[in-house]
C-alpha cells in the first residue's frame, strides 16, 4: 500500500507559491457546545450533550462543555484575533437550545439577542458570517420526546431554522442547516459513543432520514425569509479504501463507504439511499413518506464539505494496515484523498460551489520556544491540504473558501479537552488565548492568497 508521508521538512514548501483568487474566504470553523460554555447563562435550555457529559465515563477527561472557551463572554476578544489573523469569514453554529430552551414553543430573545451581538461584531470586523444551525446541540427537551428518530424533531428544526433566519437574514446570507449528520445519526444512535447515547440501528436509520428531512424543510423556511439565501449543508467524508480485494474487503468498504461518504450526500443530490447497503441493512424505509427524496433533493447553493483523513478496511473489523503519518486522533495523513474526494464530488454532483467548512488536525503538544508554540506538523497538515484544495480548484472544482478547523483549542466531543485542534492554543484555566506558529504562518497565507513556506524557512 502507499501512503503518502507529510515530509516534516518539505511539505510546506513542496506546497508554497500556490496563490487561491482574490475572493477566496480564508477562515476558521468552531461550534457552539465546543466553545461557548455559558450553559445556563441567559436562559439557555440543557442540550443532550450536558446530559451526557454529566454520564460516568462518556468524556475520556470527564468534562463538559459548561465554561469551554468561555466564547460566550470573550466573542470580542476571539473575533479581534481573526482580524489579527487577516481571516475574512468565520464560521459558528448556533445552539438551539439558547434560542428555543424546550426545542420548541417560546422563544428566548436573550439568545436570539448573543448572535446578533456576534454577527455585528463579526460584520464590523471584516469577517463574513457563516452559521450552521445544527452542529449536534439538540435540546434534551426534544430528545425526551425521541430525539432525532422521531420526525417531529425535524419540524421543531424547521421552526426553529425560520426564527434564527428571520432575526439576522438583514445581516446574513450564507446559510448551512446541519454539520456532518452521518456523526449525528451513527455516533448519537448506533455507536452511542456521542450524545444522546443511545444503540440501536433501526433508531439509527430513522435519525439519518430525519436529519436529511430537517434539511430540505429548513431550507425551504431560510429561502422564504431571506431574499437570495445561499444554503447548504455540511457533510463529512472519509474515503474507504479496501485491503486486498477479498469478496468480504469489497463488501465492507462498500457498506462503509456508503454510511460514510454516500448516505447523505446521494439525497441531496437526487440519488437516493445507496441501494446495496439499504439491502444489506435490510432497512424497510418506513420513514421515508411520500415527497420526502424530493424535498432532500432541492437544490443546494453549496456544499461543505469536512475532510480529515481516509479510512482503509479489511475483511475484518478493525483490520488496518500500518500507518507512516496519523495526528493525535490516530487519523491517518493522507492528503491526496482530499483532492480525489473534491473532484470526484463534483463529477458525481456537479454542485454549484463548495466550502471547505473544516479541515484540521489534532496533533502532540507543540514546542514552545521563547514563549512560541512551534506546531510545525499543524502548519504542514494544513498546507499540504490547502495544496489539494488548490489543485482541484484547478482541475474545476469551484471551491469558494477554507475553514481550518479550529480557531481554538476546545472541548473535542467524547474526547473531552485532550485532542487540541486550535490555530490558537487556550489555556482553560486562565482563559487566555496564544496564537500558535500555524495561525501565525494561516494569516500570512490569508493574507497573500498563497501557500506560503514555513516562517521560519
Ligand atoms: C468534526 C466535527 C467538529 C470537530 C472535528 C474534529 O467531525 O464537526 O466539531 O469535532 O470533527
């Protein structure tokens, strides 16, 4: 098998010169529950993740997101560092359970009145806002009544996506309703490994059509409240590659490649469910009514898309080849999966624009060098990903922006505060906010437009 190593001395540079257009949106990505903390703070509702960090032994560290960056109180501090990063878009969920603290019914204007404050700041600041509505806060309220199974949880979204909308459509075009729903229905239902934590795989399958359901709705509701919307969803993909090429290796990476990288996007884009693993998972679609693939498969203004890393699968569960390079997250590096992903995209969908609204890496504590963090391997991560980008950009993927993923060190899901993905590096016991080498070396790129060599090169 080859694997293409991110040489530590060379990719950057291997890299550099590349220059993006002019209008290209250079930015970073965060959500609420990751940052926000706040949690009971202007009358907020409990989400299913306070739920669920508060089971022993969900969160590795057993934390929360209850203070996290504490982004709620410091968003003028943090949006001043994305101008001092020449950044000039910003990308942020908003949590449901601040607008609607039972999901649905009555409003919280105080929450409502937060996103207002950041969208102005944000706008006064050179940064275009990018919100997504649902980056898998939902509030417990709902899910005490079946959660994401259950179809009138798309509805509430729907309500709740047309509220948000109606409040900042003066200030904000760009929309993006759901992040990664593969994540929401396999980790949330079937892994149970992310909140609400629960196993089962009929559940599982009904939340993955709710979801998509809660899409199409929310967007017909932004488009009739904001004049000349532009609204997309986030989708997360994980190339699978096959070990060998056994009937069972084929089998597998199939059914994975189909719940990971088919299930939502071939919806969207008037496919429908991918029919052999629908077959193997012997899943009756009993949720799916009447006009339902239809409404999925409006057309979207754009996709986002998250990369990280590729996904190679044996025969068996579990079976993997070694690795020459993988981040903290023991996700391998292997960049050209980003651009073969991108293009191959675009072939299959041929969807009007793209967003790379995450794209990042966790990696080992940095060195610190007179008071610098040195986070070298970051720097390459993303410039060797920023290289892909570019040259499928190239190859006529009309990509119209970047986020790294994330501006700050934040509360990583299960994982808790231990995977740090920040360009800024976030001491959670005093709050305060260090730019990392990659950030530093991020708004140089920002900037120029152009892939730029290490700074210390
Ligand atoms: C994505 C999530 C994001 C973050 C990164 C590392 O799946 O959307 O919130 O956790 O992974």
């Amino acid at each position: 098998m080859t694997v293409v190593h991110v040489d530590e001395e060379r990719a950057s540079t291997a890299e550099a010169g590349r220059r993006f257009p002019n209008d290209f949106l250079w930015g970073s990505a965060t959500s609420s529950y990751q940052i926000e903390g706040a949690a009971s703070v202007d009358g907020r509702g409990e989400s299913i993740w306070d739920r669920f960090c508060a089971r022993p032994g969900a969160i590795t560290d057993g934390s929360s997101g209850e203070v996290a960056c504490d982004h709620y109180h410091r968003f003028e501090e943090d949006i001043a560092l994305m101008q001092r990063l020449n950044l000039n878009a910003y990308r942020f969920s908003i949590a449901w359970p601040r607008i609607f603290p039972q999901g649905r019914g009555k409003v919280n204007t105080l929450g409502l009145d937060f996103y207002d404050r950041l969208v102005d700041s944000l706008l006064a600041h050179g940064l275009r806002p990018l919100p997504t509505l649902y980056h898998w806060d939902l509030p417990q309220a709902l899910e005490d009544q079946g959660g994401w199974p259950v179809r009138a949880t798309a509805e509430a979204f729907a309500d709740y996506a047309e509220v948000v909308a109606a409040r900042l459509s003066d200030r904000v075009g760009n929309w993006m309703t759901l992040n990664e729903p593969f994540v929401v229905a396999n980790h949330g239902y079937l892994t149970g490994e992310h909140a609400p934590g629960r196993s089962s795989l009929r559940d599982s399958l009904a939340a993955s059509h709710h979801v998509l359901v809660a899409h199409g709705l929310a967007m017909e509701r932004i488009r009739s409240v904001v004049r000349d919307a532009n609204v997309g969803i986030v989708l997360n993909f994980t190339p699978v590659t096959p070990v060998g090429d056994s009937p069972a290796a084929i089998d597998r990476q199939q059914i994975v490649n189909d719940i990971e990288n088919r299930w939502y996007v071939d919806p969207i884009g008037g496919h429908g469910y991918p029919p052999y693993t629908v077959d193997r998972l012997a899943w009756d679609r009993s949720e799916v009514r009447s006009g339902d693939m239809e409404l999925i498969a409006r057309p979207i203004d754009t996709l986002g898309v998250n990369f990280y890393s590729r996904k190679v699968v044996g025969a068996l569960e579990g079976e993997q080849p070694d690795r020459r390079a993988e981040t903290a997250m023991g996700w391998e590096i292997y960049p050209s999966a980003f651009g073969d992903l991108l293009r191959g995209l675009h072939k299959t969908h041929g969807f009007q624009r793209y967003l790379i609204t995450e794209n990042g890496a966790a990696m080992p504590d940095a060195d610190r060098v007179d008071g610098r963090v040195i986070d070298n391997d970051r720097l390459e991560y993303i410039a060797a990903h920023l290289g892909q980008v570019h040259q499928a950009m190239e190859d006529g993927v009309p990509v119209e922006g970047y986020f790294a993923w994330s501006l700050l060190d934040n509360f990583e899901w299960a994982h808790g505060y231990g995977p740090k993905f920040g360009l800024i590096e976030v001491d959670m016991t005093t709050q305060r906010r260090m730019p990392k080498q990659s950030a530093l070396w991020y708004a140089e790129v920002a900037k120029s437009g152009e892939i730029r060599p290490r700074l210390d090169a």
